[in-house]
C-alpha cells in the first residue's frame, strides 16, 4: 500500500464514544487516512469539532450533506478498513439486518473491505439472545465482531461489554489491514494457556536479575486467540506498560517458580499452552532478606546461581491427551552453528509440537515492533515467518496450531 490507509472510524451513541478519539488518535499517529462517521446519537457524547480536529476531515452523520460526492456509496467503496468504536446493541441490530437510515450505516452495506465491530454495552445488552444471534449474523458474513473486555461499565455495574483498550482496537486495525485473515473464529470452544513477559528473579529487597522481553508477543497471541474464539488464560511475567488483552484472564507473576505454578495450574485444563515468555535459566541461590550493601572492610559480594525449572519440558511431561505445547527460541546463533541448527536441537530436546524461532540480538525480537522467524514442527515441517507486526506473527502461531491439532498438511505462505 503506497498511500495511507484509508479508515472509516464508525462512532456509535453510547458512552464509551470518549475512546473513539483516543482510537483517531491511535490511528492517525501511525499513519492511517481516517474518516470519522459518528450516528446522530454518538453526537450527544463526543461534538463533532473534536473528531474534525482529530483527523484532519469534515465529519458528517447524515446522507445529504456533500450529496455530488456521494459520500453514502463512496466511504465504504474506498476504505480499507472501517471499524466501528463503541458499537452498540443498536447498530449491531441495523447492521445484522441491512438497514441503512443514517451515513454509517449505508458505509457499512457499502463496504468490500474488513469490517471491524467492537462491541461496548451492558451485560445484559451483550448476553441478550437478540444481541447473540446479530453478532452470530455478522460473523458468519466475515465481520469481525470483537470481544468485549469484563470489568467496570458504566455506572456502578461490573461485567463484559467493556470496550477493549483504545491501543487495542488499534492493533486489531492494523492487523486486519495487514492481513484481511487474520481472525477467523477457529478457536472456539478451546482453552488456551499464553505465557509472557520476562520473570525477575530478586536478589534483595529491591534488585533482581532479569532480561529485555517486552511481553508484546506473548499478549499478540492472547489477543488474537480471544479474537478468534478461544477461552484464554495469560500468566504475565514482567512486562512494557501493555494494555491487558479484552477477555483474557490475566494473572501477574514475577519469578519463574510463580510463573510456573500459575502455568501448571492453568495448563491443567488447556488444550493449547504456548511459552512465548523469557523465563530466567537461573536465580540467585540466596535471596538476601535486606538490601546488600557495599562495604570497604568485605570483598565485593559474588551473586551463586541456581537452575530454576525447564517449565516447558515439564509441561510436555505432564501433556494431557490432545493439547498442543508451543515453545519459543530465542537464538542468536554462533560462529559455527546457525539459529535454525539450535533450534531444531531445542525442539528435539523439549519436546513441544511446535517451536516459533525467533533471532534476536541487535535490535531483533525484543522490545521491537515487528518479528520475523521461523516456525518449526515436530513432524520435520519447516516454515518461514516473514517480517511484519507481532499480532501478524501470532496469527501464523494460531494458524499453525490449527493445521497441527487438525492434521491438515502445512503449506509455506
Ligand atoms: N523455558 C521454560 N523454562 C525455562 C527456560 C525456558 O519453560 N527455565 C521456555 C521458554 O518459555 C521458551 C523455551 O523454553 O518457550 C525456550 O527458551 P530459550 O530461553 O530459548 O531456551 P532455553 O531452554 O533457555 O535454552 P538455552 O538457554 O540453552 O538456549
């Protein structure tokens, strides 16, 4: 794509339409063409003025201004992608059943393009059978109806129907225009288990040793496999300040020995468990119970290092009948022995059905946007994953997953 990618920013009226800004600013800040289309009621939240300022174009609501441009036909038909932030019980309805009555939702019987729906309402509203058979219609016809984030609504009510965080829904966008694909529904009704983040191993009350994982792969992957269906656990070792993905549950770790308990506990139930976190080799034998202090009269102090646990061998040990271990390598490769050479040997040595390679080292894989590497299967396959977003390179693990856990034959894409 050589121009900006043109986004249609659809607003609907419920309360949660303050976000929509943060997303116009998400979005316009990498770059993205964006044309606000907010419903008469969205108005009464958010004043036009605002979504003018944010993204640099005229915003209309109505078919019948600009009519020689013929805005109602000529949105959809240009956009790349159109999302629509907060979308309400009531426009799912008007888009489940095609009606057209206002600008956005003639764009979105006008669009060929990805069509993303991020839901935000009341429980209730989200669980009502109407509710349900509206966002099955839309599936069904490849929209992609995100889920909703559990907690505080509006009021003193807590629940799901929470919109997802703004820099969310803007990682969705990009991953959608990315890739079209990216989030069909194939997890549904599997129990998924994402490790992430590196774990700090403490030294004294106020120092650890840890590494630079970022955790950004590791909540990729819970992201898109909440987006694609699935019942996701994400145990969080240390990591960036990163928005929780909407509808995981997520528990916080911070050594190894945490972070495995959580993981084997969670595992217990799962049919997939992916270790895409940076677990420490080692720990500090002793942990000091206050802080270490230098000192003239003492040698300098020596830190003795203890093994921690191989989790992810110990998962495959433990394997429940059908469940699917994924595993990361993090290789640098040496002068005599190349990254893919490692990294076949780790998957030999733990085990796992599939292992996602990644080379690191000089600004590659940690704490970068992007990833690229390689995708190994237990069964010999090999597959390339070519640079591009983190949530691109979950959507290859997911889509290897499925393939793996449906026998059907991996093609290099
Ligand atoms: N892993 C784990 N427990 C550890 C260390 C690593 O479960 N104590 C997992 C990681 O989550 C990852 C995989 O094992 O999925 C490989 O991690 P990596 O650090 O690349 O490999 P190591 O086992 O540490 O091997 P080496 O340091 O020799 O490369």
């Amino acid at each position: 794509m050589t121009q900006r990618p043109r986004v249609v920013l659809g607003v609907g009226g419920g309360i949660a339409a303050y976000k929509a800004c943060e997303v116009l600013r998400g979005l316009t800040e990498t770059g993205h063409d964006v044309r606000v289309v907010p419903t008469a009621a969205a108005l009464n939240f958010v004043g036009a003025a605002t979504f003018e300022a944010l993204s640099g174009n005229k915003v209309h609501t109505g078919v019948f201004a600009d009519v020689p441009e013929v805005p109602h036909v000529r949105l959809g038909q240009e956009a790349d992608l159109v999302v629509v932030v907060p979308a309400t019980a009531d426009l799912l309805a008007k888009a489940a059943h095609g009606l057209a009555d206002d600008l956005l939702t003639n764009t979105l019987l006008t669009a060929r393009c990805p069509v993303l729906l991020v839901p935000a309402m009341h429980t209730e509203m989200w669980e009502h059978p109407a509710t349900r058979a509206n966002v099955a219609t839309l599936r069904s016809r490849g929209a992609v109806v995100a889920e909703p984030a559990s907690g505080r609504l509006t009021g003193k009510d807590t629940g799901k129907g929470r919109l997802p965080a703004p820099a969310e829904i803007v990682d969705l966008v990009r991953l959608l225009i990315e890739h079209p694909a990216a989030l069909p529904r194939d997890l549904e009704g599997l129990r998924v288990v994402v490790s992430a983040g590196g774990t700090r191993e403490p030294l004294d009350p106020v120092r650890w040793l840890g590494n630079r994982s970022s955790g950004k792969q590791g909540y990729a992957l819970a992201r898109t496999a909440v987006q694609r269906g699935a019942e996701v656990v994400l145990v969080s070792a240390h990591t960036q300040a990163l928005p929780e993905p909407a509808g995981a549950v997520v528990e916080h770790v911070g050594t190894a020995e945490q972070l495995r308990d959580a993981v084997h506990r969670a595992a217990a139930e799962a049919d997939v468990v992916v270790m895409a976190a940076a677990v420490a080799d080692f720990r500090p034998a002793e942990r000091a119970e206050h802080k270490i202090k230098k000192s003239d009269d003492a040698p300098d102090p020596a830190i003795a290092l203890t093994r921690n646990p191989d989790i992810l061998a110990e998962l495959v040990r433990a394997r429940r009948a059908a469940q699917t271990i994924v595993g990361f390598a993090a290789e640098t490769g040496d002068s005599g022995t190349g990254v893919l050479d490692f990294a076949r040997a780790k998957l030999a040595r733990k085990g796992c059905d599939l292992l996602v390679v990644n080379a690191v080292g000089e600004g590659k894989a940690f704490e970068t946007e992007d990833n690229s590497g390689w995708l190994l299967g237990a069964d010999g396959s090999e597959r390339p994953i070519r640079l591009g977003s983190k949530a691109r390179m979950a959507t290859e693990v997911w889509d290897a997953v499925t393939k793996f856990r449906t026998g059907s034959p991996d093609t290099p894409g």
